[in-house]
C-alpha cells in the first residue's frame, strides 16, 4: 500500500509542476485514484473539505467581490494613489505599500492583483511612463511581488498560508492565531522585505516620472461602501482579537462572506456569488490538504523525512544551519510543487524534521514561511505571473528581481528570522 500511496503522491505532484493538466482536474483524479484504490478512509481523503483553510479561501473569495463591487477598494487605492505623486522612489513605495496594506482586508492576492494592476498601470501613464520603460516595469512587479510575498506574514492573506494552516490543523491538530502569527512574520517577512523590494526596484528598473497635470477626482462614499467598511472593520477586529475570543479565522471570515450574500442587506446575488467563487480554485485547496492529510496518515511523510535527514545537515548541536538549512529545503520545494504545493509536502515531515534538528515543531513549522514566500523564479508563484500577464512585463525582468529578493533573503533576512524567532521564544 505505501507504493501506491507514494504513486498516487508523485502523479499528483508532477501534475501540479508541469501543468499538463489543469490543477483542479488534478486534484478530481487525486480524490479518484485515492479512493478507487482504498488507500484511506474517505474521511482522510477529502478532509480539506472540512478544512478551516478551504473556508477561508471561500470567503476570500466572497469578500474581495463585494469590495470591487462596490467600489470600496478602489475608492482607497485611488485616495493613495493621490498622494503618491512625487518622486519614482515615492511612487514605488506607495505601491508596496499599498499592496501591502490591502492584504490586511482583502484576503485573495489574485482579486489584489486584478484591482490594484488597473489602477497602478493608470498611475503610471499620468507620470508618463510608457510601455517598455523600466519605470513602469518596475511598479508592475512591485504589485505582484509585494501582493504575493508580503502577504505571506498575514495568516488569511494567501493561499499558500491558507494550505499550511489547514495541513498543520490536520497533521498534528494545532490552530494557528492570526495576531501571534502576524507578530511572528511581519517584522522579517513584511517590513523588511518590503523595503528590500523596493531598493530591488529603484535598483533594477529605475524610472523617470513626469506627472500630468491633474489627477481624476475621487467620487462621493457611497452608503454600500459605508455599510462594507463597517463589516470590514469589524471582521479585521475580530481577526486581530482572535487569541482573545477563540473564533478561528476562517470562521469569522465565513461569517462576513454570509452577510454579504444575504438578500436586502448584503452586496453580491446569488450569479455573482457564482461568478466569484472560483470553485476551479476552491477544489485545488480541497485536493491539496487532502493530499497532506494522506502523507502523514500512511506514514509516507516519515519515509520522506527520513530520506531528507541522510542528505540535509540537520544538527541539534548547530541550529542556525539546521534553521538555514530548513529554509533552504521549503525554497527548493518551490521548484517541484509552486508555492501552493509546498506547505502540503513540507507539513508532513515537520514532526520528523524538529526530532531531527533539535528544533521544536513549531518553529520548524514557521520555517516554511520564509521558503515558499522565497520565489527563485515566477512561476513558482501564480499571483506573479497573472500580474506580469496583466501589465506585459518580460519574463527576464520578473526573473532579475526574483533572483536578487532569493539572494537578499538567504544573506540577509534569514539571519534576521533567526534572531527575530529566538528573539520571540521560539528557538
């Protein structure tokens, strides 16, 4: 049985890596093969589906359509945007920021992406960098960079935490809390790396804006964006709050997304409900977390993890590499399984991982952040690659910073992640 389970396991990863197949199609033949064959229970199988992380991705979903619906995100994109008139270094900085900031309130970096592009690229024609100029390059990359790498310190902010919250929640039944969590990566993860993005930028794709006149006035706040600010200020408080009061994440996420869709008082109808829950997406997750629950249920996690001890240097005696070395296995994940994959096949080998190194599991459940959130190149991150789609930027320039952030991160903000966990108590 463990050679189907390490069958079944390798088809649906190397379908995930080479996309000969679409990924939700994938996932459906994961669920079919796992279950013809009886290698688990159903229960184990299609456990993502009872997954706090695949609720949450739901309500991301929800919740990023009724902002564009109504207008509110745009409304506070544009309101930045005006102040951000000035210098290229200014312009770049808003921008990450920007990306930054609306993580916090809009948990789907694909809806980021589709709001902030537009608005970005509009900014960049009233500074008058054109197509080609590496200016303008530069802020598309600062969108899909930041929306996909920032948002990684933000516990509902991407897919890639979602599936890692999910995959620890059915590995070895630990919650993560959304403020801990936030404390926890958002001073390495978030700040820093957000000021090493933009010194990328201006670096690398160096741009000469010469604004126009005017700007485009903002309209009035409308009453559904009052009412939707209120329920997003009050789901962002409950999120925050969420060690205080005991509500998961995804539960008050879930919450929020039913009142949006509840008739005469919500925002979205039951078509665009439809349209905005991209269950393509949604079953991806599900097979994912599926896949996770059934490594570590057949033992094949252990099998993995044992191979990974006979060719990592994991050392309890120098914990420093053993945490090095722990990023820089999560990284290289990234090129066999994306992003999206990597927590559904690093969470498994945690438990063996931590006896390994010394380190507790925890930590070295924490460490994964810095590997996946670490794209050597594009493709490894979805989000990246639909915002050079969108503002047509070459492939050899998104690949230019990718490898400079990858440089930055192992000489720089590993280090930094390792004072700043023992610094929290978690080494």
């Amino acid at each position: 049985m463990p050679v189907v389970v390490l069958a079944i396991v390798a088809l649906t990863i190397g379908l995930w890596a080479t996309r000969w197949l679409p990924e939700y199609l994938t996932g459906l033949l994961f669920f079919a093969l796992a279950t013809v064959a009886g290698v688990a229970a159903p229960t184990t199988i299609f456990s993502g589906f009872a997954s706090s992380a695949f609720w949450l991705v739901l309500s991301g979903f929800v919740l990023g359509a009724a902002i564009s619906k109504t207008g509110l995100a745009e409304r506070v994109a544009r309101l930045m945007a005006i102040h951000l008139r000035g210098s290229f270094l200014r312009m770049v900085v808003g921008v990450v920021a920007m990306s930054y900031g609306l993580a916090f309130i809009m948990p789907s970096n694909m809806s980021r992406i589709a709001l902030l592009m537009p608005i970005v690229m509009a900014m960049a024609d009233q500074a008058g960098l054109r197509d080609g100029d590496p200016g303008r390059i530069g802020l598309a990359l600062a969108v899909g960079f930041a929306t996909f790498m920032l948002s990684a310190s933000i516990l509902p902010a991407n897919v890639p935490n979602q599936v890692m919250a999910g995959t620890i929640e059915t590995s070895y039944g630990l919650h993560l809390s959304y403020l801990p969590y936030l404390e926890l990566h958002a001073p390495v993860l978030g700040i820093v790396k957000g000021v090493a993005l933009v010194v990328c930028i201006r670096v690398l794709f160096p741009g000469k804006p010469q604004w126009a006149a005017t700007t485009a006035a903002v309209p009035p706040l409308s009453f559904a964006e009052l009412r939707l600010g209120i329920l997003l200020g009050v789901t962002l408080a409950l999120w925050f709050t969420d060690a205080i009061h005991g509500i998961a994440p995804a539960w008050i996420g879930l919450a929020s997304a039913c009142i949006c869709l509840m008739p005469g008082i919500g925002f979205l109808t039951a078509d665009e409900f439809a349209a905005s829950a991209n269950f393509r997406t949604l079953i991806y997750i599900a097979a994912i977390l599926g896949l996770a629950a059934l490594v570590t249920q057949s033992g094949l996690g252990d099998m993995m993890g044992r191979a990974l001890m006979a060719i990592a240097p994991l050392d309890p005696s120098s914990p420093f590499w053993s945490f090095a070395t722990l990023a820089g296995i999560s990284t290289l994940l990234n090129f066999a399984v994306t992003a999206n994959g990597v927590p559904a096949l690093y969470t498994p080998l945690a438990k063996t991982l931590a006896d390994a190194s010394g380190l507790p599991l925890l930590t070295v459940l924490m460490i994964q952040v810095i590997g996946f959130s670490t794209t050597v190149l594009p493709y490894q991150a979805s989000p990246i690659v639909v915002a050079m789609e969108m503002s047509k930027v070459p492939v050899g320039s998104a690949v230019r910073l990718s490898l400079a952030l990858a440089l930055i991160t192992f000489v720089v903000l590993v280090p930094l992640d390792y004072l700043w966990f023992n610094w929290v108590g978690l080494l």
